[in-house]
C-alpha cells in the first residue's frame, strides 16, 4: 500500500501539498515544528493512491514517498514485432 512520510522538522507549512493531493488527505497539524511553522499531516493514510504529487510539490523535499514497488501496466505502448517489444 502507498504512503507517504513528512518530516515535521523540515516542513515549513507552505501548503502545496494539501493543494496539490487529489485525495485530499493532507492537512495541516494543530502542533509547531522546532521552526515555529505548523507541518503537514496525513489525516487518512488509506486513501493514498502513490500518485507522489505531495512529494514532487514539496519545495523543502520533506515529503517521503513510500509503497509496495508494484507496478501496473495500462497499455502495451510496443504492439508485437515493433522495436522495444518483449
């Protein structure tokens, strides 16, 4: 299952995170860091997707990314006797 981590020391509580996450399960926590800036918070770690959005926002890079390394194949993207098929 994909999740994330935030390190509460390096978030500075801009918010883009919250902003940029499609589940919307990304708050903003009642406490202060050693900063003085109220951190990010996941408030439903189980409607995560992993779609890594909070993550690649994040301009202090204190958003950890985290899942099962499962990977899903949509489309087969080289038909059968195309250069790059299996």
């Amino acid at each position: 299952m994909p999740g994330i981590t935030v390190d509460r020391d390096m978030c500075k509580g801009c918010e883009l995170c919250n902003l940029y996450c499609p589940q919307g399960i990304i708050g903003m926590s009642k406490e202060i860091n050693t900063k003085g800036y109220f951190f990010a918070q996941v408030h439903d770690p189980g409607r995560c997707i992993g779609c890594m959005l909070c993550a690649v926002t994040c301009p202090d890079q204190a958003i950890l990314f985290h899942g099962t390394g499962v990977q899903y194949r949509l489309y087969d993207y080289f038909p059968a006797g195309q250069p790059g098929s299996k």
